[in-house]
C-alpha cells in the first residue's frame, strides 16, 4: 500500500513541476521595447590624450639616479579626460566628462549609454574631445536615420582611425 502512495506522490510532485515549468516558459509575454520604441546605445572604449610634455634629463639629473633608473627621456603616464555629448534632434541627451581608468589615471575611458527613444526619423549627433586644451570637438558624426520599432542603434568609436562608427 505503502509503495503506490508513494510512485503517486512522486508523480503529482513531477506534474506541479513541469505545469509550473511549462506555465511559465510562455505565459507572461515578454517584450523587449514598448510599442514603436527604439533603442540607441553608445559604447565605446578610448585613451584620451598624454597630459603634459616629455622631459629629457640632462647629465647632472642622470648621474644623481641609481644606475638601473637612468633613462633619458621621461614622459608623463597620465591621460586626460573624455569629454562627449549626443545631441538628438537637436537637443542634448548625454553630456559627460569620462576620466581615465588606472591607479595612475593612465588607462582608457569606458562609456555605456542607453536611450530609448521614439522609432522614427532622428537626427543625432555624437561628439567627442580627448584633450581639455581643444576648444572645439575633433571627433564627430552627425547623421539623420530612420529607427524602425524595437532597433537598436549602437555608436562606437575607432580610435585607429579616429572616426565614430555605427553597429
């Protein structure tokens, strides 16, 4: 007696796990934008510019350093900050100032930045400065795209070439 009670809990068991399992694989219908939404994402990874001058030591300098530390030539290690901005239509959405990774400040500026934004026509405008000292924005793109409902848009940056890139 003691054996069928047994198989039979088992299988309740069994079937309360697959119908919860099967329940919930389809049940709440999942949706990755709101209706005739879009996405806009910027990702990108750059070293910004060496702050400061190389400095070459004169002999005297030289001579005071310990033998295994005599290099002639000493250039700074820290970088400056990113500063980045995308404009939609016009209008400012993203305005940051990115400082250098590293205990020294020597490594590159990570930026991730999402939007969601009405599918659409847009015209965007990404721009970016890698120095303090530049008045204006080296770095830019500005084009006029067409969003379609759930899209999504991912600015990068090659920092070969120095031009921004779209995904």
């Amino acid at each position: 007696m003691t054996n069928w009670k047994f198989w039979a809990g088992q299988l309740l068991c069994y079937s309360l796990f697959i119908g919860f399992i099967g329940y919930f694989s389809n049940s709440p219908a999942y949706q990755r934008f709101p209706d005739n939404q879009a996405m806009i994402k910027l990702s990108l990874r750059h070293a910004g510019q060496l702050i400061g001058e190389c400095h070459i030591r004169s002999e005297t300098e030289l001579a005071q350093l310990p033998p295994n530390m005599r290099i002639a030539k000493v250039c700074p290690r820290e970088r400056s900050s990113l500063m980045l901005d995308l404009l939609i239509n016009g209008e400012i959405v993203y305005s940051e100032e990115h400082t250098p990774r590293g205990l020294h400040k020597d490594g590159l500026s990570s930026i991730y930045f999402r939007l969601p934004v009405d599918a659409g026509n847009i015209d965007f405008k990404v721009r970016m400065k890698d120095h303090p000292s530049q008045n204006d924005y080296p770095y830019q793109l500005q084009k006029k795209l067409q969003l379609a409902p759930a899209q999504v848009l991912v600015i990068d940056f090659d920092s070969k070439a120095g031009e921004f890139i779209i995904l």
